[in-house]
C-alpha cells in the first residue's frame, strides 16, 4: 500500500475529491485500511493496550510491523501513545476521537463479514 | 495480504470468534480492504462499469491487479459478472447483495476520514 491510489468517480461527486489531491486523506485511508491498522483500530475499541497485549492480540503480526502501523496511526492522529517512565517504559495505546469514530464504521464492516459468512447466516 | 490474520480480543467476544476458525471470512476481510477492492466495492456503489471503465475510474491500477480484485470480489460473492458475447466479449460488474451491504460501511469509512480532513473541517 505503498504508491497513492487514485479515484475518478464516473460521475463527479464532491466527496471523492479530496483523492485527487489531499495526500493527508489517502495516506489515513492506506493506514486504516491496511493489513494491521485494521485489526488495531477494532482491538482497542474495547480499552486502552499496552504494546505487548495488542501484540498478543492480533495474532500473526510481528514486533516490528506493530510498531510501524502503531506510528502510522498515532501520525494520523487516530490513537494517542502514553509513556511511563517505569524500567522498562511502559507504552500504553488508544483511540482518539477521530479513532473511536473510523473504527464505528469498520467494526460495522466486519460484522456484516462475520454475519454473513457464519453458518447461522444473519443473525 | 496474503497470510491470515488472527484476532484475539482482550474479552472474549463472540462476533469475532470466527477470525480463528472460518478462513472465509479472514479471506473477504483481506480482499474487501485490499488495496484496489476499496475502490471498486465505492465506485461499482454509483452503478454497474465495464472493465475498462473501472480502469479508467481507478487511477494507477494496472489492468492485472484490477483482474486479480475482481476475481477475487466476485469469488466472495460481493460483485456479479456478466460477459455478453459481442466480439470482443463485453464485461459488466456489478454489486451483489452481500455488496451493497458491504460497501455501505466502507462509503462511511472513507465519507468520515475525508470529512475529518478536509480543510472545513465537520461540513
């Protein structure tokens, strides 16, 4: 999700146009929208995390792309970071304001998934 | 995006228990927030495209990775694809059900980060 997607909606509508344009908002979209940035954003919908239970919690991702996609999103201005000078610091993660309303719409994205695919069907 | 994510939240939390165990779901999760399946799940939103419109409408796609999403979005049920047999064939796509259900929280998704970043602010 490196290079800058572009959008021409076929028809023109004012609310695309920023792609065109606002690097700021394609680079959040790449961010949310990323392998882990996801799973972050839904993970600490449920509380604040500090780097190793996030870590614990989204299986599969390594230390360091963690700590990529957690200083993507904390530059985007979707979580804030807290440090306490403990030995060693101890890092705790949350949502900001922007980050508690993007993670509504895609905690609704993957309910619908979820929904849709468990073998009950809608639920 | 190619290995499966796993996602253990904190608390137990029973909508996303099938992360663990139901590879569909992992694997339409991945395909909806890939790189290009964003953009063609909003731009199929205004009405059924032809390939080489979705192309022309997805700036810096290659006509590979277009093929590739495509594939990938009818396989999971979100998009439909009809081929009228003119020379050469005509190829439509369109949403599903499943699609347009999908693609409302992601229209949210991006309505919210482009409105949070535009220079008016909240409009």
């Amino acid at each position: 999700m490196a290079e800058g997607a572009q959008f021409t909606p076929a028809e023109a509508d004012a609310s695309y146009e920023v792609f065109h344009t606002d690097c700021l908002a394609r680079d959040v979209v790449d961010h949310v929208t990323s392998r882990w940035g996801v799973w972050v954003l839904i993970a600490l919908r449920n509380g604040d995390l500090r780097f190793f239970e996030l870590r614990r919690s989204i299986r599969g991702v390594s230390e360091k792309m963690l700590a990529q996609t957690l200083r993507a999103l904390v530059h985007d201005g979707l979580l804030w970071r807290k440090v306490e000078p403990t030995t060693p610091p101890q890092v705790t993660y949350g949502l900001t304001e922007f980050g508690r309303e993007i993670g509504e719409p895609l905690t609704e994205l993957f309910d619908r998934i979820t929904r849709r695919l468990s073998p009950s069907g809608t639920q």
